[in-house]
C-alpha cells in the first residue's frame, strides 16, 4: 500500500460497516475532495480505478469525513454494536431540532448531528444533513455536552461543526480510490467552494416570541395580504439573482424583520436587498423587467451611490442597496431626486451568513446586530412606524450633491 496504510484500512472497515447496514455516506472531506478535484477526469474515465499506491486514503489527517443525509436511514443501534465488534470506538452528538424552534409546542426536540468512530489513530466524522425549508441541505454545529470525553478526538481539527453550514442540494457520482468504492460530490471543487463561505446562522425565534409578547403581531388583512406578497417578491429577486450568480443579502428594514421578528415587518411597505458593488452586473436590470419588475427608479452610477428600485405586484417595491468598501468601513448612498443631494450610510464591516426566511435560503450579514445598530441605533427592538431615510438612521451623513449636468445620468424616475 505504501505510504501510512493504516487510514486506508479504518476507512475500508467503515465503509464495509455502513454498507452492510445499507447506509448511504458520501465522502465531504475537504482535504481529500482537493485531491480528488484535479485527479477527476481520469478517475471519471477508470471507475474501476488504476493505481496501485495509496494516493488519497492514506494521506496525513486526523479524520475523513463523510455526510449522511437525514431521510436515508433510521438510527440503529445495531449499527453500534456491529462498530463496537469491529474495534470502533463512538460518539454521537445531538442536538435541539432547529426546523421546530418556531412551533413552541414541539421545539426541544433532539436529533443526531454528529458521530464519530474512532479506531486507532484515526477517525471518522459523519455529519448529519438534513433537508429544510427553502429546499437546501443544513448541517448543525458540534456543540459537545459536560460529560463528554474532551480527548476523545482533536475536536478542533474537525473540518465540519465549527459552525452550522447550508448547502445547495448534491448531485452525486460513484468513484474508485485506493479500490474502495465511494460516492463523492459529482463537483468536488464546487462543494468545496461552498463550504467555504456555508456558515449559517438561525433566526432568534425565541427573542421573536418576547418581541409579540410586548408588540403582538399584525394579523389585520392588509398586513397578511402585504406579506405574502412581499415573500413572493424576495422569492422571485432572489431566482432572478441567483440565476445571475449574484451575492445579496437582506438589508435594512426587511434584515430587521427577520432579526426581530422572524418575518416581515408589516408596515416596512417594501423589499430591500443589498449587494456590493463589485457583483454587479449590467443585465441585472434586464433580468428584473423580465421577471415582470420594472425599473421604478435608478438613483447614482456604478462608481457612486448607485441604487435600484423595482415594482412589485400591488405598491409593494422592491429597493437594492449597492455597497461600496473602504479600508475601514462599508457604505452605500442615497439619492434625494427633487434636490440632487447625496447621502451616505455607513456600515461597520461585515461578512455574509446564510440563514433561512419566509422559506428561502437567502443571506444575510454575519455581524447582524452591528449592522442593525449602525442602520437604526440601538433602541431597534422598538418599532417605529414614522422613518425618514435622510433624517432616520444614525448612520446617514450628508455627501454632497450631484453637478446638474449628470442628472439626467444619476437620477433617472420611470
């Protein structure tokens, strides 16, 4: 086998486990789907696999990780003890089910996230996904309990659980490594591109129910009827965004909403997204009247303070922010079209999370709570109705006004 073949012989042992109790793994680890990346046309081309050395099984790390999908098997005690036969050692991490967190009645309730099997010097890391609203795969963070044996493993050297991650649902592929058959990701550099910016954060359900508790919901007509539309709105910006491959993330009132309240805030009256710069794309207008949004108004230019707004079904908009990065901050501008004058609204720097809302997997900032409180100051737990986006926000300031002669470029109303 050359190289160190004793990983080669814990994950062949397994693999033998989980196929005899006819679980289906797929092999997620990033270290090895590296490898696999730019060996994949010619492992496409001899399924049956050609090399005699160990290439990919006997490689240095702690772990191999694999992922499970949640509806493909029932949890087996037979398949413990059958581990325990072969020499493996397991752990298997639980944790709170975070699709019931919004029904009170049943939130509690526990499912496995994590398990590792341990044998030798080597171990496995099978991470649980599950399907969720919104039609995207979740994993749940490793969070280990006080009794747990805190050497069982290097914990800090897994490559999953750091975090709770999203993904995009798998196609998958059959491969030959080392003469053990496996699934893989039928793109491995896509997969790991994923991961690397899968992070996901959950909406604070609980702080939502105390905040209808002080401020009960809006359940009239008109607001019911506003939010559904504003949902099929967002559901058709982000099939529009996406098909575009454009990053957005839900920003002001709309990412106040769902950091408050877990839903939209009846009263906001619109939709707003933000995007930086950088991803823009000139067809992204085209894109939008296509999907039956036309242009309301396009304040600024690429280079400056630009802004989009779409209408809606009803008098529901749609208002994209574009943001623009300095050494020390982010901002995006503002337009006053009677008078020309600029403004400027400025962000702390922040990173994108995935998180899900009214059933979509959308993004949204990482630093939330710093980027709520630059855009409404910290008393944001209370609702204000009556806001003057010149005036309102903490975080506005003056920039300038636009020279008359490019008005007709940077404030154009339709």
């Amino acid at each position: 086998m050359g190289q160190d073949s004793s990983r080669w012989h814990v994950v062949r042992k397994f693999l033998g486990l989980v196929s005899s109790h006819h679980i289906p793994v797929h092999l997620i680890d990033p270290s090895l789907l590296g490898l696999i990346a730019t060996d994949l046309e010619q492992l496409r081309a001899s399924p049956e696999g050609s090399r005699s050395e160990c290439r990919y099984f006997c490689a240095p790390r702690d772990f191999t990780a694999f992922a499970l999908l949640d509806k493909t098997w029932k949890l087996e005690t037979g398949l413990f003890r059958a581990a325990e036969r072969v020499g493996f050692q397991w752990l298997k991490v639980q944790s709170k089910d975070p699709r019931l967190e919004g029904m009170e009645d049943l939130s509690g309730t526990e499912i496995p996230l994590h398990y590792i099997f341990r044998l030798a010097s080597h171990a496995i890391h099978v991470v649980v996904f599950y399907e969720r609203n919104g039609n995207y795969l979740w994993h749940g963070q490793l969070r280990l309990k006080r009794h747990v044996d805190r050497k069982f493993v290097p914990f800090r050297k897994l490559q999953f659980g750091h975090y709770p991650g999203a993904y995009e649902k798998l196609e998958l592929q059959s491969v030959s490594l080392d003469g053990l058959t496996v699934q893989i990701p039928k793109e491995p550099s896509r997969f790991l591109e994923e991961r690397s910016h899968s992070r996901f954060i959950e909406c604070r359900y609980r702080e939502a129910r105390s905040f209808f508790q002080l401020y009960p919901d809006d359940t009239s007509l008109d607001a019911v009827e506003f939010r559904k539309k504003a949902k099929a709105l967002l559901h058709l910006a982000a099939v529009t965004l996406n098909s575009l491959g454009v990053r957005f993330w839900l920003s002001s009132g709309t990412c106040l909403g769902w950091y408050r309240q877990c839903n939209i805030i009846p009263y906001s009256k619109d939709v707003d997204l933000g995007i930086f710069v950088k991803d823009y794309k000139p067809d992204i207008i085209s894109a939008f009247q296509k999907a039956g949004l036309p242009l309301k108004h396009k304040f600024g230019k690429v280079e400056d303070s630009l802004e989009l707004s779409f209408q809606g079904e009803g008098d529901v908009k749609l208002d994209i922010f574009f943001f623009y990065e300095e050494e020390d901050h982010m901002w995006n501008g503002g337009t006053q079209a009677k008078s020309g004058k600029k403004f400027k609204y400025l962000f702390p720097k922040f990173t994108l999370c995935w998180t899900e809302f009214v059933e979509l997997k959308v993004r949204v900032p990482c630093e939330t709570l710093q980027y709520i409180e630059a855009n409404y100051g910290k008393e944001w737990k209370v609702p204000v109705k009556e806001w003057d986006w010149k005036n309102s926000p903490p975080n506005v300031q003056p920039n300038g006004i636009w020279p008359i002669d490019e008005w007709e470029e940077v404030i154009q109303l339709y």
